[in-house]
C-alpha cells in the first residue's frame, strides 16, 4: 500500500452509493485530496467493508437500494472511533437535514449534509481542502486533510491565536466590546479559518485546549481595549459540547483573576453545532457562569441546534440572530419577520439581542429602528489582529462613529 513521504497510509475513504457516476465523482475529488478511495455500491458490501477495515471518512447516499443509508449510520455509530460522516443525498432538503440530526443523536457527532448533485468544491472543502473558486472545482491543495494530529502539533506549537470584530450600540454607535474568533496561523499556509479546524477539534475533543488558548489570549488584552472603552465586553466562543466540562466555570474564573479581569467583562457565546448531550450538566455550568457574573450568549440563533428549547431552559443573558437572518433581511421580508421577531423574543427575555452579519448601512439602520441593541459585521470592520484592532477603536472613536450617528 503506498505509503507518504513520512511513512504513514494515506487516510482511507469508503464512498456507499449504488450510483456508478456519483461513485467516480466523490472517488475522483476524494483521490485528488490524498484519500484512498474505496467503493460500496449497497449497505451489505459497506458493512462488509467496515468490518474489515478502519475508514477516517465514510460518504453515505441516502437512498442506497433495498437497505436505505439509514441503516449504515446505524452500523457507522457502533465503530470506535467513529468515522467522519458525509452524507450525501438528492432527496427533500428537510428530509437529508433530518438525516444529519439522526446521525448526531446516534452519536456521530461531526456528521455533516451535501445535497446531490453533488457541488465538488464543497465537497472537497469538507474533505478537508480550501478550493479555490477559479479553478472549477479543482482544489489548489493548500491544506492537507485536517487531522488530530495536525491539531495537536498546532496546539503544541501555540499557533492558534485570537483576532477582534467589534460590537456596536447600534443606538449610540458606541463600540460596545468585540468578538474573539480564533484563527490558526500555519507556519507555511499562513492564517486558516475555524471553519477547517473547529468541527474537526470538536469531534476529536481538541476543541478545549484551543478554547483555553483563546480565552487566556484575548482576555489578556481586556486591560488594554479597556482604555479606549471602559465598560468593554469581551465574547469568547464555546462549544456546547465543552458545557460537559463542571470545572469550566472555575477554569474561566482563575483566568480572569490571573488576568485582574472582571467577569462582568466576559461574556461565552455557545455555539451549539450538535444537540447539547447532557442538559443538566451544561445548565449547571451555564448558571454558575452567570453566578460569577461572566454573560452567556447563545450564537447564531435560528439555526441548528440554536432554538426557542436553548432559550427556554439556559439562562443566556444575549441572543445573537445568525448571520444568515440578518444579511438578506431588507430584500427578504419573510427574514425580516425573523428579525423582527427574534429581537422581540430577546427582550421579552431581557436579553441584548445582536445581530451579526451586518454589510452595508441601510441594513444597519433598518437594525436600529427595528430596536436590536448591538450589530457586528463587514461595515463596521473585519476581524482584526490585536494591535490593529486597537488602532481601529481610536480611528472609530474619532471619525466613524461620528458618521454613523450623522446618518442616523
Ligand atoms: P460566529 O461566532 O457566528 O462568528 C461570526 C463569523 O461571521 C466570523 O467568522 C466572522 O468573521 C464572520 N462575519 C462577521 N461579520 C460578517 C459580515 O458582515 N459578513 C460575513 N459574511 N461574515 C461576517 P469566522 O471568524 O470564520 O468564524 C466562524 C465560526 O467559527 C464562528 O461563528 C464560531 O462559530 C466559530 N468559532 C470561531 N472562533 C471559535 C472558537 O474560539 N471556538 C469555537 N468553539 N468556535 C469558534
Ligand atoms: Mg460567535
Ligand atoms: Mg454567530
């Protein structure tokens, strides 16, 4: 079997559909990316397969003969440990998203959905592999499949660090604090977006250790940001699925005090990508958090698994409306609707509500006027390194907010 130049077997990819030309074309963009490809035409011969050999990642059509795709992530949940799962599939888009979550209650966590015909170059990005959008679909191999491994050295080696976006008061135009969204920086690729690494980190229980790297980094620059806005909140990503974790709130706790930082001025937004496990634990963990006084967002609400049953049983102190509302809202009145009426739930439940994702000024103010208290987005500014992000709070201070009130 050949083997790299380190000496390791290529990862090894098992694609179940009983379509011949569906078959080629997940087998060809695997192959291209490195994977060694191996095909199952029914669930008999994939559990053939699977009995005999370890696979890293696993296509499964939905629609696969007499024995439906179903059945196979049912015999996918019982490996240890349990493969990456793509599922892939040309039926209803309701019916493949229930798919996904039937997979994630069956405890493949990281399963995620591709609707046929299959888009190669989203394919291949979930493969592991940034495309570039020039190239039709051929990847540029820029980054090699994301594996523990690659994780791991990355973690040893310290290389993952935070950059700032900045939250507004969309009332004053005030900056009210910022988000701390992690990038990786590779020594040779440069900074890649947690978009490659988070739901890889999450399914291999690499994700704490970069949330602790994060969360000690940006709150070691709270001091500083707070000399040019005294009353700054910081938000720090958390999966829910660290919310298991009972010493959070005490590790969250030490790092402030190490830091001299006031819990009032951390707020965590969980980002619930898989149906939180163990609700009990990760209410305790959430309250006790709150106790302390650091603030609990729950992110990219109206999506996934961040809905009215989070909201009803966590006691989140912000909502933040997910992007995908937000950035079509005034083309879109059925997205405004959900605007509208996600700010008014927010407030019913004495939340701030963000809205996140915001490009251009109209939209902004159209936010204002609907009463949504902060906004973050592309108009204010991108997410920026440290020192620039503090450049931009004097620039911002001095000159935009100034505009942005004038328009107001
Ligand atoms: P998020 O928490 O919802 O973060 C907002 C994402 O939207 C960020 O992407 C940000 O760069 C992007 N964004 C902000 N404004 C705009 C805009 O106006 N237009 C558009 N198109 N995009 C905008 P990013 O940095 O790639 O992060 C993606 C997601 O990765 C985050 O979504 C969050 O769920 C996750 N993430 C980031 N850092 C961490 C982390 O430290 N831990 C965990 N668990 N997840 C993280
Ligand atoms: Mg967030
Ligand atoms: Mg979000």
């Amino acid at each position: 079997m050949p083997r790299d130049l380190d000496g390791a077997l290529p990862p090894a990819l098992l694609v179940a559909d009983d379509d011949r030309t569906q078959r080629a074309i997940i087998g060809a963009a695997a192959a291209r990316l490195g994977f060694r490809v191996v095909h199952a035409a029914s669930v008999d011969a994939a559990d053939g397969h699977l009995g005999n050999e370890h696979f890293d990642t696993i296509v499964v059509d939905l629609a696969l003969g007499e024995r439906d795709g179903i059945e196979l992530l049912r015999s996918i949940s019982q490996l240890r440990p349990i493969p990456r799962v793509i599922v892939a599939s040309g039926c209803e888009e309701r019916i493949l998203n229930a798919a996904v979550r039937f997979a994630h209650a069956a405890g493949i966590t990281g399963a995620v959905a591709v609707p046929k015909p299959i888009d190669v170059a989203r394919l291949s990005a979930l493969l592991g592999c940034k495309v570039s959008p020039n190239t039709a679909g051929e990847p540029t191999a820029t980054l090699p499949p994301m594996t523990a491994a690659a994780i791991a050295r990355g973690i040893d080696n310290d290389e993952f660090f935070p950059v700032f976006q900045p939250k507004i008061d969309l009332a004053s135009g005030r900056v009210a604090g910022c988000e701390a969204l992690a990038r990786w920086r590779d020594p040779t690729l440069g900074a890649i977006d947690p978009a490659d690494f988070v739901a890889v980190a999450e399914a291999t229980g690499q994700v704490g250790e970069i949330t602790r790297s994060i969360l000690s980094r940006s709150i070691a620059c709270v001091r500083d940001f707070a000399k040019c806005v005294p009353d700054f909140v910081l938000a720090v990503n958390v999966s829910a699925a660290l919310l298991t974790d009972l010493s959070l709130p005490d590790e969250v706790d030490r790092i402030l005090v190490d830091s001299g930082v006031s819990p009032r001025s951390l707020l965590l937004e969980i980002t619930e990508s898989v149906a939180m496990a163990d609700i009990a634990r990760a209410t305790d963990v959430l309250v006790r958090l709150r106790i302390k006084g650091v603030g609990v967002a729950i992110d990219d609400f109206g999506t996934g698994y961040s809905s009215l049953s989070a909201l009803a049983r966590m006691p989140f102190s912000e909502l933040k409306i997910d992007q995908s509302f937000v950035r079509n809202c005034l083309t879109d009145g059925d997205l405004m609707k959900i605007v509208r009426g996600s700010i008014a739930l927010g407030h019913e439940f004495r939340m701030k509500v963000v809205a996140e994702g915001i490009e251009d000024e109209a939209t902004r103010q159209a936010l204002a006027s609907a009463g949504c208290d902060l906004g973050q987005g592309f108009l204010f500014s991108a997410p920026l390194p440290r020192d620039a992000f503090l450049a931009w709070m004097g620039d911002w201070a001095a000159r935009d907010r100034g505009r942005v009130l004038a328009a107001t």
